[in-house]
C-alpha cells in the first residue's frame, strides 16, 4: 500500500492533489528515508572514533609509562611559562 502510495503521488494518479503537494510528500518521504540509514551510519561511524580514541589514550600511556627520559615529568617545568623536557626539546602530544 505505501509503494502505490508513492507511485500515486509521483504520477499525480491523485488528481486534488497538487503538483507542488506531492512532490513535497515525496521529498519528506525520501528523507525520512535517508535520515534512517544515515543515523544507523552515524552511530556505526561515532562507535569507531570513540573506539580509536580509546586506543590512542591506551597508546599514549604506555608511551608514557616507559622508563625514556624524554618523556620525563621530574624535570617537565625548567621555565615558567615554557614547557620543556629534559633534553630542552618541546613536549608535544
């Protein structure tokens, strides 16, 4: 019944129904449509960025939990308002 629903409104099988009014009907059915199939992609597509953060903070921490003396925080403030580690290269993340 809804697909001869929609080929009725996109012939205009329907004859007190405008023109104008159907090919509304139609652009909101077709974008209900795809609103569905984009938010199912859309979660699908969150789950995967929340799940590479979580290995790029797991990463990071074993980066930092490693005996380097590089990524040393006993000598992290040697200036005030500058951050540097002990060989005087910026720390960057």
């Amino acid at each position: 019944m809804g697909l001869s629903f929609i080929l009725a409104i996109f012939t205009s099988a329907y004859k007190n129904i405008p023109k104008t009014v159907a090919i509304q009907i139609l652009l909101c059915i077709i974008y209900i449509v795809f609103i569905n199939i984009f938010d199912k992609h859309l979660e699908f597509l969150i789950m995967k960025i929340e799940q590479k953060q979580q290995s790029n903070i797991f990463n990071l921490n074993a980066v930092l939990s490693q005996n380097d003396t590089r990524f040393s925080f006993h000598n992290f403030f040697k200036k005030k308002d500058h951050y540097f580690v002990e060989n005087n290269s910026p720390f960057v993340i």
